[in-house]
C-alpha cells in the first residue's frame, strides 16, 4: 500500500521495516492479511479510501478511536489489491459504537467485519443488478425520455424504487408508456451506456481470481446483452421487450424478471457453477434487489435506497465499485 505523504502512521505501514511503532503515545503492531488476526480481536475494521490527503486525518481518528475503546495499543494490517484505491485493516477487541463509527472522516468508506468473508482468492460468484450499479443510469427512464414521455415513466420508476410499488405491476405500467415508440432508440441507448465508475477495474480483478460474473436486471435484454458482450460476462438476465414492425410494443414477453427472479439467479448460478457456500455475493441499489442480497452469502448495498442500505451485509457509500475487491478477504 504506497503511501506518498508524510503521516508517520501510514508511511510505516506502507514501508513495514519493523513490526511495532510508537505514534501518538500509542503502540501499533502491524500485521499482514494473509496471516491470522490477533487472537484478541473479536472484530476487524476496514477503511477504504481514494485521497492521500486524507490519511491525516484518518491517522487522528484511529487515534482517537483506540483511546475511546481505553486501548493502549492496536493491531493494524495493509490491505492490497488490484485496483488503486487504498486501506487498512483494524483488529479490535470490542465492536465500536454507532456514535464512535460515525465520526470516520468522510469519505472513507468503513466496514465493520463481524464474521468471516467470501474469499477473493478462491472462485466465487457476483450477481450485479444493472441499472444505477452497472450503469450510471436508469433504462427505462432514458428510453422514455428519448421517447417524450420522460416525466410519466420517471415517477413510476422513483415510486418502484423505494419499494413503494409491486415492481411487475410498475414495470408493466412504465412499459405501456413506450407504445409507439421507434425501437431504433434501443440501439442508439445501447451505444451510449455509461459504465458506473469503478466497474472494469472490480471485474478484471475478479476475473483474475476465476470469479463468475452476471447481470440480474429489472431492465431489458438488449442493455444486459451489451453488457454481457462488452465486458465478457458469464450470463445476464433481464426483461424482454415486444418489438412489432419496428416500434415497440408496450408490453414485455416471458417471465418477468422481478426482485424473486433476481434472487433466484444467485442460487440457480451457484448450483450450475458449483459456486460453494460463503463465495455468492449480491451488489445492488435498490428496494427490488433486497431479496438478491439476502440470497447471497454476502450482499452488498450500492448508494443504496434506505431500505436496501438495511438489509445488507455491507454498503458502499460515496466511492466507486473499486470498493468491492477490499470487502473481500484474500
């Protein structure tokens, strides 16, 4: 974990020449991930971040953090990957307050380790919801707004969002809002998607360690098709639009892909991948993907809906998808 500024704490963790330091009238002793925690520590700690500039302050919150706990001295771990984001691991011997917690600067991204963690290193699965996970945008909403009913399709959407619509019903209503419309915007919106911050660099990184990868989208087939295509995906779900002499329908065909289906994607892939139990992780936004994440052995809310950010096993919050590979354990 390189470190470029000039915090002692982190400089000597990025460095390691020795496996204890004295800072701020506290004992650190690093260890390594890899290796066994502490056999004190009854929880971990991990703290994600992007900006150098903040590891001041961040080195003053660990402090404060461990006299609030009245520890003299705290284990610490560099945690390494891939994509170029930064963090630390804490081993402590009590869970922290909520109020404590909440004092973490912003906008480093803190997960609290109760239990064991799926296993970046060895083969597991990823269930990615699409819209506003995957991709910066809503779908349906961008193909409504290419087709004039931009305001109507919109409110359904938000409504369906915060869980306060049966989600066929609210697609079904939304879709009915496109009849007419030319299909040529379908493939206008496919050419232009654009890919959530920190989406290829999570992937390649999983893929580098034999992770299998799908798309479980409330959306339609030909955006989780591109996606499947452009970044090498194993499998993709969505809905089906009718499409009749060029303009579409208004209605979707087949099995309506809604928050069950989702769900059932995680254990139907595990099963036909022999994905083994604790591996199966679930990363969405919405209210519609709280069953997908509960299906999973680890789920992950994405700039979650309230009702999602609950539900989860984890959350990230103001970073980008970088984030996930440091939620996993190597």
């Amino acid at each position: 974990m390189e470190s470029l500024n000039q915090n002692a704490l982190f400089v000597w963790l990025a460095a390691s020449p020795s496996p204890r330091f004295e800072y701020q009238g506290l004992s650190f002793e690093a260890y390594q991930e890899s290796s066994t925690r502490p056999s004190q520590s009854g929880f971990a700690m991990r703290l994600i971040y992007e900006d150098l500039s903040i590891e001041d302050s961040l080195a003053a919150w660990i402090v404060s953090l461990t006299k609030s706990l009245k520890l003299t001295s705290l284990s610490i771990a560099p945690i390494r990957r891939q994509v170029a984001l930064h963090c630390v691991e804490l081993a402590l011997p009590v869970e922290p307050s909520a109020e404590l917690l909440a004092t973490c600067p912003s906008p480093v991204e803190l997960h609290l380790i109760r239990g064991p963690l799926p296993k970046l290193s060895e083969p597991g699965l990823l269930v990615m919801d699409m819209d506003s996970t995957a991709i910066q945008i809503e779908c349906i909403d961008e193909l409504a707004a290419m087709a004039g009913v931009g305001e109507q399709v919109a409110a359904i959407t938000e409504r369906a969002m915060q869980g306060e619509l049966d989600f066929e019903q609210s697609l079904r209503q939304r879709v009915a809002q496109l009849q007419g419309a030319d299909a040529k915007i379908i493939q206008t919106l496919c050419d232009t998607l654009p890919l959530m911050p920190g989406l290829e660099a999570m992937l390649t990184e999983l893929k580098s360690h034999h992770w299998r990868l799908v798309v479980a989208s409330g959306g339609f087939t030909p955006f989780v098709g591109h996606l499947k295509q452009l970044l090498n995906l194993d499998a993709a779900f969505a809905n089906e639009l009718v499409i009749a002499d060029g303009k579409l329908a208004g209605t979707v065909t087949g099995k309506v892909v809604d928050a069950q289906f989702k769900a059932d994607v995680v254990n139907r892939c595990s099963q036909d991948w022999l994905i083994p139990a604790g591996q199966r992780v679930a990363i969405g936004d919405g209210a519609n993907d709280i069953p997908m994440v509960q299906a999973a052995d680890f789920g992950i809310a994405f700039h979650a809906k309230p009702k999602l950010a609950a539900a989860a096993d984890a959350r990230i919050r103001s970073l980008d998808l970088r984030v996930l590979p440091y939620l996993l354990q190597f």
